[in-house]
C-alpha cells in the first residue's frame, strides 16, 4: 500500500483541482479524500502509465464509520467527468443494497446527491426489466449506478440470480450479460472481505470489469498485500477522535 504524496499527486495525469472540488463538495473527512486520492492515482498508474491491462484490482481498508460510502460517492464523481458512465455496487445483503439505494436516492434524508454534481441513475435487480431502466441503460450519456447483492451476482441459484441471468427480450440479452459487455464498468464491492469464496470470484471476474474496488474495515487475510492501496483502521479512528 502507498498513499501518494504531494509530489507525485502534482506530477500525476489525474486532476488534483477536481480531488479538492470534490471533497469541498462532499464534506470529505481527511481518511476518505486519502482514499479517493489513492484510487485515483493508482488507476492512473496502472492504465496511463504502466498500461496495464484490464481490471485494476485494488482494496481500499477503511475503519466502519469512517464514511465509505463517501468514497464511493467520490469516486463515481470523479471518475463520471473521466467519461466513465458505468458504475456497480455489489453489496452483500439487502439490507446494505436498500441503505446504498437510499444514499443515492433525490430526497431521501441519507442522500448524499446534494455534495454531488453527477446524478447516477441507481438500476436494480428489481427494475432493470422495465422499459424506463432499459431506456436509460441504452443511453450512452446515462451514468448508471448498478447497485446488486451477491446473490443476484452469483450463478443461478437463487430467485434473484435467476432473474438476472435469464434472457431478457427487452435488452436483447441477460442483465447479466449486459454487464459483462459494458468496457466502462467500475465495481465496488462492499465488504469486500465476504467475496472470498469461489463463487464470487469467479462471478465478479466474468464481468471483466475496467475497475474493481474493494471497501471494507477487515481485509481478508487472502488479500494480496500490494492489492491494498490504502489503510484508515479503527485505531488510527479512535486516535482522531481523542
């Protein structure tokens, strides 16, 4: 893990200006405008500067209440001015898909869409079949916020995976499939550290995404050490409250 400093931020091919535009926007906390720096300036390392081929894979270790959704809200805002108009969420239960619906949601009190100048349109698997979310999936200029559980994600053996990778005559092909021909497409995976079993892995990574970022506050003692682009644990949290 590094964080990057100062004077690799200014010699970088990523937009300092819109890091700051973006966290006065937001209200950041300093740990969460780290992490968005670290995402930016890692993606920007692999695809501009080593030209590494797709996905980057990267875990961002960041204490619970510490704000990660922020991060995630950060870092479709600033990869949405790149042109990037796909964007996922996979989270691991429907009680955090319903909080991330919510926080991507125009009026809900938890929306964090007033700090944002972009406004993703949140697809799920309850109304990717309808004609407006095909409408909107088929529009180019569309940011589109995925947000799904893993079992949506994961082979078909539940109700909702079913749905998503039955033939859909709307679009023409599965919502799954769908997914995985977008070249664009930006993963986050909530909890990331639940993802381990083979399923999961198997599943996310034949959606063969551009990106794939991990959130959470335990990484999985599997992760690859290097994968881990940046570290806020719970004492450090603890320490700034003090």
């Amino acid at each position: 893990m590094r964080t990057p400093a100062a004077a690799e931020l200014a010699s970088s091919p990523f937009d300092v200006d819109r890091v700051e535009a973006i966290a006065a926007r937001l209200d950041l906390r300093q740990p969460n405008k780290e992490a968005l720096e670290s995402i930016v300036f890692e993606t920007a390392q692999h695809y501009e500067i080593d030209r590494e081929p797709p996905p980057f894979e990267a875990v961002v270790d960041i204490a619970t209440g510490v704000g990660k959704t922020y991060v995630l809200a950060a870092a479709i805002e600033y990869m949405a001015a790149d042109g990037v108009r796909d964007f996922a969420v996979v989270t691991p239960g429907r009680t955090i898909l319903e909080k991330t619906v919510a926080n991507f949601s125009p009026g809900h009190r938890k929306s964090l869409l007033p700090g944002m100048e972009v406004r993703p349109v949140v697809v799920t698997s309850d109304n990717f079949a309808t004609a407006a979310m095909r409408a909107v999936m088929d529009d180019p200029d569309a940011i589109k916020l995925f947000i799904f559980t893993v079992q949506a994600l994961t082979k078909p053996q539940t109700k909702v995976g079913r749905r998503t990778h039955k033939f859909q005559e709307g679009l023409g092909e599965a919502f799954y499939a769908h997914l995985q021909g977008l070249d664009d497409l930006v993963v986050f995976a909530d909890e990331h550290h639940t993802y381990y079993g083979p399923a999961f892995s198997e599943a996310i990574r034949d959606l063969r995404p551009r990106v794939l970022i991990g959130l959470t506050a335990t990484p999985h003692k599997r992760t690859p050490a290097d994968q881990i682009i940046y570290r806020y644990p719970l004492a450090a949290a603890i320490a700034a409250e003090l």
